[in-house]
C-alpha cells in the first residue's frame, strides 16, 4: 500500500475513535443519565468518579487524537507521499497522538481498577458517598456480588464498567493506529514520491516510444 493511502486509512480510522473517546468522556459525568450528580459534584460531597475528571478521552482520546488525525489526513492528500516534509511532521504528530492514547488508556484503566464513586454501603456500615472499590485493584469486577454495594447512582458499577471499557478499546486502537503512523511516515520520508507516474512537461506533450518519432500535432 501507498504510505499516503495508508495515513488516509490511519487518519479516516482515527475521526471515529476520537469521537467515540469524547462522547464517553461526557457520558461518564452523567452516571444513570442524570445531571444531579454532576452538579451536586464537590470537594466534600463527590459525585463523580475521580478518574472522569482527568478528562482522558476528552483531551487524550479526543484533542490530541483529532488534531494528528487532521494533520494526518491533509498529508495524505491525493494519496501521494511526495510531500516528504509533511510525511515527517506527521510521524511527531501521530507521536502526539500516541501519548493522548496513553493518558486516555490510563485513565481508562485507573477508572475500571478503583471502581466508581457512588453511596454504598456492605451491609455492615452505614451508607456514605465514596469509592468503595479504591483498594481492590479491580477485583471487585469478578465479584458482581459486590456491585449491589453502590445503591445510588442505579447501575453504577455496570454503567461505569461499559463506558470506561469501550474508552479502554478505543485507546489501545488509536494507539496501535498512531504508531502504525509513525513507521508509515518514517517511510514515506525517506521514499518520498509513491507512485510510478511520469510527469509530461508540456502538460499533455506526446512521448514518443524507444526508438521511435514523435508525430506532430495538429
């Protein structure tokens, strides 16, 4: 394949994840799909899963994905790598990308491992706001038993295990998309042109074949 059709396919691929990344951010500040929380939300009365506030897919997953994407796909423009200046800008920027996937990756990982803040109570203690999985280096998610704990926000636990696992997903692709980026840009700097087109000067002057005579134009 091209390298400049390859950074369309790696640039097209990455709108989506980067889209997907931001809607799970905003969805995750609104657990059962409502927006008390969020407002009630403080530093003495948390709502809200700490690990939504780093803004992983957002700012990781979303800003710094899209804007390499963007780069990317005006790289690739006309599916030729000609461009080589463009080809090697876009190995730093797909760099860029890569760290955003990292951060939203981790920041999607923390959040599954330290479970969601919610009014939870096991049964021997009274009910309080927190995070009761914090310490359980994700174990809770093999015990759903556990999950029944949070009784406000309804369905916490399952809601913050889909959003932050289909975050998870959508990191590790643009990662592998962004560094797939960079070894296809290191080569189309250092290929430069990737096509086998000759360049007719004048614009549509006959070539005349080994050998032979070019006939006159009327």
């Amino acid at each position: 394949m091209c390298t400049g059709a390859c950074s369309k396919f790696v640039a097209i691929s990455l709108y989506p994840l980067a889209a997907v990344s931001i809607i799970c951010n905003i969805i995750l500040f609104f657990p059962d799909f409502q927006t008390k929380y969020a407002a009630e939300d403080a530093k003495d009365t948390p709502r809200i899963t700490q690990e939504v506030k780093y803004m992983g897919g957002l700012v990781g997953g979303g800003i710094m994905v899209l804007i390499p994407a963007i780069h990317i796909h005006l790289t690739a423009a006309c599916n030729c790598c000609a461009n080589r200046c463009g080809m090697f800008l876009s190995i730093g920027f797909a760099a860029l990308g890569g760290l955003g996937a990292i951060y939203s990756l981790s920041a999607a990982a923390l959040g599954l491992s330290n479970g969601p803040t919610c009014l939870w109570s096991d049964g021997t203690s009274t009910a309080k706001w927190g995070a009761p999985f914090a310490n359980s280096t994700g174990s809770y998610l093999s015990d759903s038993d556990k999950w029944k704990w949070c009784s406000e926000p309804k369905d916490v636990v399952q809601f913050n295990l889909g959003v932050f696992s289909t975050l998870l997903v959508s990191s590790v692709l643009q990662l592998v998309l962004c560094t797939v980026q960079m070894v296809n840009g290191l080569f189309g700097c250092l290929c430069g042109t990737c096509g086998n087109k000759e360049v007719m000067w004048p614009p549509g002057a006959n070539v005349a074949p080994a050998g032979g005579h070019v006939a006159p134009r009327s």
